[in-house]
C-alpha cells in the first residue's frame, strides 16, 4: 500500500514536472517571439532615425543655400541702394549746378531785355522827338526843314510805327510846295503800302486835289469815286459828294 502511494506521488510529481517544462519552452518561444518583434521595432525606430536625420540635414542644407541665396541678394540690393544712392548725389550736384547755371542765364537774360527794353524805349523817344520837331517845322511851314527830318526817321528806323505817318507828311509837304509830281507819286505810294491804314481816306481824298490842281479831272473822278466806296460816311468822302453835289 505505501509502495502504491509513492507510485502515485512519483506519477503526480513527473506530469507536473512534465508540464512545467512545456510551459517553459512555450515561455522561451514568446519571449524568442517578443525579442524578435522588439529588434524589428528597433530596426525599424534606427532606419526612422536616420531618415530623419537625413531629412533633417537635407533641410538645414536648404536652409543654409536658402540663406546663403539671401546673403548674396541683400548684398546686391546693398550695393544697387548704394549705387542709386550715389546716383542720386550726383543727380542732386548737377541739378544744383544746373539750377545755378539756369539763374545764371536768366538774370543775364532779364538784363539784357532790361537793356534792351531801355534801348528801345529810347530809341522810340528819340524817333517821337525826331518826328515833333519835324511836324513843328512843318506846322510853321518850314518845309524845307521838316523834310530831311521825316526823310530821316525812314531811313533810320524803317520799322518804327512813325514811318507810315513820316511818309504821309513828305506827301503834304510835295503837296505844300506845288511839287505835284513828286505829291502824285508819294501818296501813290501811300495808298498802296497801306491800303487799310489809318491816312487811307485823307490820302485818296489829297491825291484828288493833286490831279485838280492839274486839271486832271478825269483822273480826280475816278480817286474820288474809289474815296467814296472805299471810306464811306468819312469827312473825306463828304467833302467829295458835297463838291459833286455843287457842281
């Protein structure tokens, strides 16, 4: 009997032993198992590492082209600012040199105008002084000294407004002294060179008195006629159509 209890108690004891070693082995295989997993997860976390590192230089390296690329443009727009600033300076000298060449040149300018404005105002005074004592010599019928006096303001100063009216007083004085051909011609003279000027009328109306008074009447008639369509309800042509009318 107690040798079939110790055969018992041996059979229990080697099917628990035999058990515990197939726990065992199943133990060893997952932790074989979990070894295995836990190298690939390293594996796999270094070859992540070193993409990312990898990534992380290829970006820094970017980073410093990115901003060695803007070093090199700020230094271009460094030296274009330089450039247009030195531009500008220079630009700046010569618009001042310019501004005071430019003042220059007008107040040289505006003194010469001045200058030449006072010559001319002079000069216009002394053809006014020219012309009165002429006029006043032949007012007081000094005609012989009145002529050269308006002979010379023609000559002198052909484009002065007073030669028109210097013309018209040889014609009275040609007139004055009986000279009718040399009268005939200068108011001739007269009515052509200023057909719209201000002795148009007198003229026509003188140059008829000419032919009268050498018995041109044929010719008297016809200027005559001309005065009356040419300057109508003029005292000139009055005078004319109050002569026709008395004939």
């Amino acid at each position: 009997m107690k040798k079939c209890c110790l055969f018992v108690i041996a059979f229990v004891l080697l099917v628990k032993l035999t058990g515990c070693s197939h726990m065992t082995v199943l133990r060893t295989q997952e932790l074989r198992e979990i070894q295995a997993k836990i190298d690939t997860l390293n594996n796999d976390m270094e070859s992540m590492k070193k993409e990312i590192i990898a990534e992380h230089n290829k970006t820094s390296e970017m980073l410093r082209l990115l901003r060695a690329d803007q070093q090199v443009r700020f230094n271009e727009l460094d030296r274009k600012i330089v450039t247009i600033e030195t531009n500008l300076l220079e630009s700046q000298s010569r618009l001042s040199n310019i501004d005071r060449k430019t003042a220059e040149f007008t107040r040289k300018l505006e003194e010469k105008l001045s200058a030449e404005a006072e010559a001319e105002r002079a000069r216009e005074q002394e053809i006014e002084n020219l012309f009165k004592l002429s006029k006043r010599d032949f007012d007081a019928g000094r005609y012989d000294i009145a002529l050269p006096g308006f002979k010379d303001i023609i000559k002198q100063y052909p484009d002065s407004h007073l030669v028109s009216e210097a013309e018209y007083w040889i014609a009275e004085i040609y007139y004055a002294q009986r000279d009718y051909q040399k009268a005939e011609q200068a108011f001739m003279d007269l009515i052509r060179k200023y057909p719209d000027g201000e002795r148009i009328c007198v003229s026509l109306y003188k140059l008829g008195l000419v032919y009268e008074r050498q018995e041109m009447f044929q010719s008297r008639d016809m200027v005559w006629e001309n005065l009356i369509k040419q300057c109508p309800g003029s005292q000139e042509a009055q005078v004319v159509e109050n002569q026709i009318e008395g004939e």
